[in-house]
C-alpha cells in the first residue's frame, strides 16, 4: 500500500515522475481516482486493518476543475459518500477559485480565518529554508498553520465526534501543507505509527505531480527572502531556501512533530488545549476514527 510508494515520492521535485509509474502510482492505494480532482487520498487505507477505518476521511487537492466534471461530483457523493468538505484556503484562494455547490455536500469555509492582514499577505521567509533541509521554515510553517486554521481544525475534529456516519474531505491548494498537517493530526490520533504518518505526508510529491509547474509557480509567488521577493521566475539555483521549500522531506516532519510535542505535548495536547476537547472527546473521536458507527 502506501509503503510500496514510499521510493517514488522521494523524487527529486526537480525531475519529473516518470509518465509510466505516475499513473500506476496513482491507481495505488491510498491514492483514490475522482475525476477532477488531484492528490486524493482515503486515508483509512494508508494502513488497511489498522488506523482510520476506509472511507471516512479523504484529502486532496484543490477542487476547482471538479466544478467540470460531472463524473467527478458523482464519484464524490456516490461512490465516496462524501457529505462534508472543509476548506483550509485563504480568503485570497477562496474568492479566485471558489468550491462547487455539491448537491448533498456541505461545504465549510470559516471566512474570518487568518487574521486580517497577515492573511492578506501569505508570504513565505525563503530565508528561513536555508539552512539543512528546510527544517526551521517547515517548523515556522505547519506551526502557523496549527494557529490560522485552528477553528477548521476544530470543526473536522468535531464532525468526528458528531457525525461518525458521514464521511468527509478536506482541502488547501495543493492538499500538501495546510492538509497535510491537518491529516497528521488526525492520523496520529488514530494511532496510525510515525512511519506511516510520515509517509501519508511524503506521498504528496506523487499526488501533486500533475500539478508540478503550476504549483511551483504559485510557491514562487509567495516566496519572499533574500533573493525571492516574490518573483514569478525566481529558480532553484537563484534563491536560496526555495528547493527546500518545495521539496518533501521526511526529517522536516519529524522536526515539525518534535515542535509539536514541546509546545503542546504532541497532537493531543494540541487538541485539548488549543482546539478545546476534553479528554473524553478524545476517546470519542478516536473510536469514530477507527471504528464504524
């Protein structure tokens, strides 16, 4: 399952995936096939027969072509049974690309996010990248994330306790930061193992593939640093930190866990005293997660 990928999405972001073993990737588990959409994953099957139970918590990319895809919408609300999408995008993103009205589908979108203008200007410090691997900037970054998308982090875990029957999806741009941190959360609440956490968050170098360029320029857009500034032709070579920041690297996830767990005492402490849940919710989110209702 999402072992056997683990070699493939350490590719390089600089070389492409070959054609070949893309689409093979791509019709391997987790990995999930919704006309019109890119890097969805089922996150019950990362690790079948243990972890989050199949069908009950998806992730993916941005949904904007799916707003062109009949088959695509019916494979969410049919075949997925999806009844809830969370939306962790910007109020910038939100209002260029807005979500489809899925007949049957909540969307959620909490508007008053990312408090005012830091939200406005979304830029990423290059220079932070620097230094290793990038671990400092993805420190920075996912920490930010836990603060801005607090309140969606909040509502998904509480569709969890509330909702066990209805299966949900949730997304940024790129289903790669924004919900990869979301998904950690929730898989390591499912007692999914680091390896297996890692890997879910590595697996998005497969998943954005199809996406590469155009993803890449949106990185460049935002970058700003010593030599970023924002240029839409800003290269590897020419900015420092910025190979870093596109890159998917497994010890800048383990250095985001380790902030996690001296900040908050790891993703439970997170949970109870960030996002509000008692002790006893947690028992109850975990038992959804996990077990059918």
């Amino acid at each position: 399952m999402a072992a056997a990928l683990r070699d493939l999405a350490e590719t390089d972001v600089r070389e492409p995936i070959p054609a070949t073993a893309l689409l093979a990737a791509l019709q391997t588990p987790p990995f999930v096939l919704v006309p019109g959409t890119f890097n969805t994953r089922d996150l019950g099957l990362l690790q079948p027969g243990t972890g989050i139970r199949p069908g009950f918590i998806f992730r993916t990319g941005g949904l904007e072509a799916l707003a062109r895809s009949a088959d695509g919408q019916a494979t969410l609300r049919e075949a997925l049974h999806v009844r809830r999408i969370f939306d962790l995008r910007s109020r910038e993103e939100h209002a260029r690309f807005v979500d489809p009205a899925l007949e049957g589908v909540e969307g959620v979108w909490l508007g008053d996010e990312g408090h005012g203008a830091a939200e406005e200007n979304p830029m990423l410090d290059l220079d932070l990248f620097v230094d290793g691997q990038g671990e400092g900037g993805y420190i920075a970054m996912y920490m930010d994330v836990l603060d801005k998308y607090r309140g969606t982090f909040r509502e998904v875990l509480a569709s969890v306790r509330d909702r066990p029957d209805e299966a949900i999806m949730f997304h940024c741009t790129a289903g790669r930061d924004r919900t990869g941190v979301l998904a950690g959360l929730l898989e390591t609440l499912a007692g999914y193992d680091a390896e297996t956490v890692r890997t879910d968050f590595l697996l998005s170098r497969i998943g954005t593939e199809v996406a590469r360029e155009h993803l890449l320029g949106f990185a460049r857009k935002y970058s700003k640093g010593s030599a970023g500034n924002g240029d839409s032709s800003t290269s590897f070579d020419e900015a420092p930190g910025f190979l870093n920041l596109v890159s998917l690297r497994g010890v800048c996830w383990d250095a985001f866990v380790e902030a996690v767990g001296m900040k908050f005492g790891g993703f439970e402490g997170y949970a109870i005293n960030v996002l509000g849940f008692s002790e006893e919710d947690l028992v109850t989110i975990k038992k959804n997660l996990t077990e059918g209702p």
